[in-house]
C-alpha cells in the first residue's frame, strides 16, 4: 500500500476535477477507497477548502463535500509543532512549508502530492504530481 500526503491543490483538483490534474486526482481517491492507498491531508487543508467551496457552491454543499472527503483520508493535525517548523524553515511560503512539515510528521508517508511542486524545493520528501503518484499506483 502506498501512503501519499496530499496538500491543498491536489485536494482542489480532487474535489473541483480541475485539470491538468483532475483525473488524477480522482484516480488516487479511487485508490483509497479500495484500500490501495493511503491519503493524508492537512487540517488546514480542510479550513482552505471550505472557505473557497462555500463561495462557490454554498456551506451545505461545501460542508458534505468535505464531510466524503474527511472519510477518504486520515486528517494530520497542524499543531504547535509543525507551526514552529514552518516559521523557522527557508521555505518561502509559510503555508507550504506547513503542508511540508505535517507530511513529514507522518512516518509512513512516501511523498507529498501536488500541483504546484515549485513551492517544495527546500524539503527533501519526494514531491509528485497526482499523475506521478498514480503511475505509482500501478
């Protein structure tokens, strides 16, 4: 079984089927739900995701949405910790540095999944496209 820490972009790609990544996205969900993989997601991933999908669709609609969501992954607290981390580290965008440091948090995690990997050049956690991760899968 693979273990992939997903940050918010591939969360979005997942929940919106946005392209180039959509697809894949989906795929490694699919994964998940027959027990080939193993997603991981920052809480503030969750808090992200809802703010832009209330706007978009509504807070009942956002709500559900992350509601499936919450059981298809295992949610990887943002604490004191991995704030601290992320303040002290040369990452340029904080919040990218938090997504990096809650992923390391998790030992069995293989690779963080994105669409934006330029945001991880400082981390030395294998960075994937959610197409790269679903090649993975195969």
């Amino acid at each position: 079984m693979r273990h992939f820490f997903l940050d918010t972009n591939a969360v979005f790609d997942y929940l919106g089927r946005r392209e180039p990544n959509g697809a894949a996205a989906v795929a490694l969900f699919q994964a998940a739900y027959e027990g080939k993989a193993t997603l991981y997601v920052a809480s503030l991933s969750f808090s992200h995701a809802f703010y832009t999908l209330r706007k978009q669709v509504g807070v009942v609609v956002a709500r559900e949405a992350l509601r499936k969501l919450a059981r298809l992954v295992r949610v990887v607290a943002v604490d004191e910790a991995v704030v601290q981390q992320a303040l002290d580290s040369t990452f340029a965008d904080v919040e990218d540095a938090m997504q990096y440091f809650a992923a390391t948090s998790v030992p069995a995690v293989e690779a963080l999944v994105t669409g934006d990997p330029k945001g991880f050049k400082e981390g030395s956690l294998s960075v994937l496209s959610p197409l790269e991760a679903q090649a993975g899968l195969a």
